[in-house]
C-alpha cells in the first residue's frame, strides 16, 4: 500500500501545490509546461505514477521523467524515497511512441503530374466538391503504385507539425474503401495542428467528413469519444464547446458523447443533417446554415430521444 499523502506533499515541494483527489490516488497539479491558468490539469496517478496534462499532452509513465524534465533538483529524493531498486539504476525510459510513416512514393496533389491515376484521384475529388483550396489546406496527396494507388491520402499532424496519422480512401468501387495505418488511434487529434482549442470546434466521424465541414473541425476517427481519448482529454481541458456533426444514423452514440462532455462541463450543440445521411453530403452553405441553427444538447433532449425510441420501437 502506497502512502499518498507522503508522495503529495513531497510533489507539492517539486512542483507547487498539487490536490488529492477523492479516489485517494489521482493528484492534481499546474502543469510545469503549459501552466494554465484556471486549474491544476496536470494528474499524477500515485499508485502506477502515469501522468499527463488534459492541456498542452505531455505525458510519462514514470514521475521520475517527468521531474527530470521539469524539476531535477527533486529527482534524487523521490528516487531515494520512492522508487524501487530497479528504477534507481535509470532515469525512466521515455514512452516509445508509434512512428508514422507516409506509404512509399507519396505525392501531394498540387504538383503538375499527368500520370492518369494521379489525375484520375483529382477528378474524384472534384466530383465530391473538393478542389484546390481543400487539397492545400489537408495536404491531400496520392501514390502511383502499391495498395495505395488510385487512392487519395488525407494526412493529419499534431500540433507540434508531427506526422501522426494518414487515410487513403479508394476512388473505385468493388474495393476495401479506406487503407489507415496500424496504430492506436486513442491517442491520435487529427490535424491537431488546424485546431484552435480557445473557439467552438466541431466534431464529425471521418477525415472525408472534415473536408467538407472545414472551420474549426476534427475528426473522430470512428463514431466514439471516450474518456481515455487524447481528444477527449484536450477539450476538457480547454473548456472547448463542441458542435456534433455525426451521420444521421448514430444519433444514440450522438447523445452519449454529448451527455459525457456535458457532464464535465462543456457547452455542447448538434448538428442536425436533415435528409442527409452525413455532412458528407451536403453543400458547404447547408453546412454553414447548419451550424447557425444547431441546436443546443441538455439532458432534456436525450430524454426525449429516448422516448421517441421506444415509441418507434427501435431503442434497441
């Protein structure tokens, strides 16, 4: 059993006043990178010593990385103190993040290229209302060979510039529509870089999704949001209000993503597509006319939702 009232106080002498939370193992401090302003967002868990910031992302799985980054004069005494013999004899590896890598021959879609399946990947682009502007802005691009040809690539990068994540989705029919690399997406913000947490930001399902809803936006990279989610995690911890923009046939996912963020305090809106099946579908001003209207969630709506489930007899 751990003494966590002894590793809060010797924490609080490294980092400035930190707080216990109610489980007894979760403590919470001002973050050393970011130091925002309002709360503590730093949390430590005292019993595996993992932390990261709900802010800025900066994340261990040991305290004595983090006080070697952040506050070395107190590294020793924590190793003395706390660590086991094994950890005195390193400092703590760093996380071994996933390396993402572009598929081989990668080429950006605002070169002059006359291959026929280059050209081929922009006119199904066209096709879709996405021309010049939305390939600059996602940095779109193709291959001329291998599984990813015929293929337009959507790239994504964190906010530091740093490839994190890519999907290729097929433009011909009676194939595996999306090609995406083998990693956890838990902790992946598509095109983090675009975001600006401090402004309404709209969420929608898919990378094809975010090209036609443009403005602030991300993506979910599925139809879930959960608490132990990188993305989940950075609003929270800006107090971002969101718009959800999900396909039409996921309104109960809807409603429960937006009950979890109302339940830690943001301001959440949906989105309502009308006929369409997805924000895919429609026009960029039926989006912006969208937004304009959407409607704000509170618990009264999931409610009536629900009733009108089992009315139609298609709650479960």
């Amino acid at each position: 059993m751990i003494d966590a009232v002894e590793r809060l106080r010797y924490l609080s002498s490294a980092l400035g006043t930190g707080y216990l939370g109610n489980d007894g193992l979760n403590a919470s401090f001002r973050c050393p990178k970011c130091q925002h302003k309002d709360k503590n967002k730093l949390v430590i868990k005292l019993d595996d010593e993992k932390w990261h910031c709900w802010v800025c992302g900066i994340k261990g799985r040991k305290v004595s990385s983090l006080l070697f980054k952040y506050a070395r004069e107190s590294l020793q005494g924590w190793l003395q103190k706390f660590a086991t013999s094994e950890q005195r004899k390193f400092i703590d590896e760093p996380i071994k993040e996933e390396v993402v890598e572009l598929p081989e021959g990668f080429i950006p879609l605002t070169k002059s290229v006359s291959d026929p399946d280059y050209r081929a990947v922009i006119r199904y682009l066209d096709n879709r209302g996405i021309g010049e502007k939305e390939i600059w802005r996602y940095r779109i691009g193709t291959t001329l060979r291998g599984r990813t040809r015929r293929r337009a690539i959507i790239t994504s990068y964190d906010v530091e510039g740093k490839l994190n994540y890519w999907t290729a989705r097929a433009i011909d029919d009676g194939t595996v529509k999306y090609i995406n690399p083998k990693i956890d997406r838990i902790d992946v913000i598509f095109n983090e870089i675009d975001v600006d947490w401090t402004k309404e930001l709209t969420l929608v399902e898919g990378p094809f999704d975010l090209l036609s809803m443009g403005g602030n936006a991300t993506c979910l990279l599925g139809s879930s949001l959960l608490q132990s989610h990188a993305l989940f995690q950075r609003i929270v911890g800006n107090q971002t209000p969101i718009i959800l923009a999900l396909d039409s046939d996921v309104k109960k996912k809807t409603h429960n993503i937006a009950k979890l963020l109302f339940s830690h305090g943001i301001n959440v809106k949906m989105l309502n597509t009308g006929d369409y099946k997805d924000v895919g579908e429609m026009s960029k001003e039926e989006i912006e006319e969208a937004k304009k209207i959407a409607q704000v969630w509170n618990p009264i709506n999931r409610l009536h939702y629900l009733i009108n489930t089992i009315s139609s007899g298609s709650m479960f």
